[in-house]
C-alpha cells in the first residue's frame, strides 16, 4: 500500500533528521513526500467529491 510506503519514509527521514546526516538530501526527500502526502489526499478528496 502506498500509504504504508509514504509513512515508511516519513518514519525513516524523522530519524535520519534528528541524526543529522546529509541534511540537503533529507530536505529534498522530505519536499518529495510532503508532495506525495498532500497530492494523495487532494486525489482522495476530489474522488468523494465526484461520487456524491
């Protein structure tokens, strides 16, 4: 499930975060899922939305 894999990530740049290793690269992953997270709920929404 992609929602499993998104907070895999989430859970695993938090930790990397707080190690403070490579901290560009964890911003860029960060922004990336950020964008997955909100494009999969604006999806989700829009799909209610027609339904009704």
């Amino acid at each position: 499930d992609d929602r499993h894999r998104l907070c895999r990530i989430g859970v695993d740049w938090i930790r990397s975060v707080s190690t403070g290793s490579d901290r560009c690269r964890l911003i860029e992953i960060g922004v990336d899922w950020f964008r997955s997270v909100s494009t999969d709920i604006d999806w989700r929404r829009s799909e209610t939305k027609y339904e009704k």
